[in-house]
C-alpha cells in the first residue's frame, strides 16, 4: 500500500496530457506531454522540485502528435518517439545529451 504525503504539487505545464516521464542514467528526469503546440519536452535535475521547458520534442505542427515515449539507447542519445496523428509514420528526434 502506498502512503502518499500531501505536498504541493508543481504544474509544469497547464493545458497538457499524456505525459510520460524517464529517469536518464545521469539521474536526470525528462518529460514529455502532448500540448496544443505539439509535443512540449521538459527537464528536472533536483527530482522535480523545478523543471524547465527544453524545447519541442515534435516537429509537425501540422500533425496531432501524441503518445510520447523515451527510449535511450548505450550510446548516450536519448530518442523520443511519438505518434503522429493525419499520417501513418514514426518520427524518431534523437537529442545530444547535455
């Protein structure tokens, strides 16, 4: 059974849905939720006490993208995937570790 503690809650984002969360192997957290914009990817380094918005993680305005997913693979390159809503296509957007 858990026993959540009642502690105030950060909005990262308003307006968002979906989101998927990965803890990198630096320890890092990052975020990604379906927005009106797209996909919207965010980042933690103190275990989500801050987050800052580090950028789009889709690329198709023209598309409703959804389902983020994160993938990191031994080479350091972390992969975000989602589903691209309009088109039967996969986008992969690999992001240089920082």
């Amino acid at each position: 059974m858990f026993n959540w503690k009642a502690v105030p809650q950060t909005v990262i984002r308003s307006h968002a849905g979906s989101p998927r969360v990965y803890r990198m192997r630096n320890g890092t957290l990052i975020a990604a939720a379906e927005t009106r914009e797209g996909i919207r990817v965010f980042s933690t380094e103190d275990d989500g006490r801050t987050w800052h918005d580090a950028g789009p993680g889709s690329f198709t305005p023209e598309l409703s993208c959804a389902n983020p997913e994160f993938f990191e693979p031994e080479d350091g390159v972390v992969l975000l995937a989602h589903r691209a809503i309009g088109k039967r296509e996969l986008y992969l957007h690999p992001r240089e570790r920082q």
